[in-house]
C-alpha cells in the first residue's frame, strides 16, 4: 500500500525529545498509511541511537536518514527528496504532539485528492498559550510531477 502521509522529522540533538515524539507518531493503528522519516542533522547525542531504536521496531514505517550538519533547511530537503508519501508535512524532533485524531485524519487525507490542507496547531509559551494555523502546514507532494 502506497503511503498517504510522510512526516519528515528534522532532528539535531534532540535526544530528550524524540522518543516522546516517535512514540506519538508510532501509536496509531494506521501505520501502513505513514511514513515517519526521521533525518538526523549529524547529531552528536543519542538521537540517531533512539532513531535507529524505532526504525527496528517500526521498520516499514519509520526510515532514518543520517547525514552530515547542515542545518535544518538541508534536513527538511533531504526529507522531501526521500518522501514515499501523497503529503508531506514537517515536526520538528523536539515538537511537542496530540495525536488522538491521527488515523481519523490518515483516513480522511486518503480519501482526498487536494493541494493544499489547513490544519491548526498550538503555540505555547511561558505567558500564554495561542492558537494558529499555517496555510502550508500539509502539501501535496507535487514536486515529483515536473
């Protein structure tokens, strides 16, 4: 089965976050719809170690790519290069997820043949916590198309 969604994960050092993240990601029962591609920016912690972790244990839906520090910029097109999905959206290694709704939303995006979808996200801090919403938060991935 073709995958619906990839979710390229930027990671450099996030050692203390990732697993949370992964494990989110990874819960669902949709994971033949998925792709986590975990690209690791040439961390110097254990974040390519977790990485490798859940790409044993999830081996078709979670690759990991590592490659020398380049920025967060490079990591993001290097997941956009190797992306299997129909949509691609970016979380960061450290970002903090809700993913209650994620195999209603797998199931929804499979049934939808459209450019572009707004989804809105939370943006907290110390002083007060805000909602949002991104325009490109998920796209289709038409880059293979030209």
């Amino acid at each position: 089965m073709k995958k619906i969604l990839t979710i390229v994960v930027p990671s450099y050092n996030v050692e203390k976050f990732l697993p949370n993240t992964l494990e989110r990601l990874t819960s669902g029962d949709n994971k033949s719809k998925l792709e986590v591609l975990v690209v690791d920016d040439g961390s110097t912690d254990n974040t390519k170690m977790i990485a490798d972790r859940y790409q044993k244990k999830f081996s078709s839906v979670v690759p990991v790519i590592s490659k020398e520090n380049r920025g967060h910029g490079s990591t993001i097109n290097v997941g956009i290069s190797n992306a299997s999905g129909k949509y691609l959206k970016v979380v960061d290694g450290d970002d903090w997820l809700d993913t209650n709704q994620l195999d209603i939303f797998l199931d929804r995006l499979e049934a939808l043949d459209t450019d572009l979808i707004i989804t809105p996200f939370w943006l907290y801090d110390n002083k007060k916590t805000k909602k949002c919403f991104r325009i490109v938060r998920l796209i289709h991935r038409m880059v293979k198309h030209f």
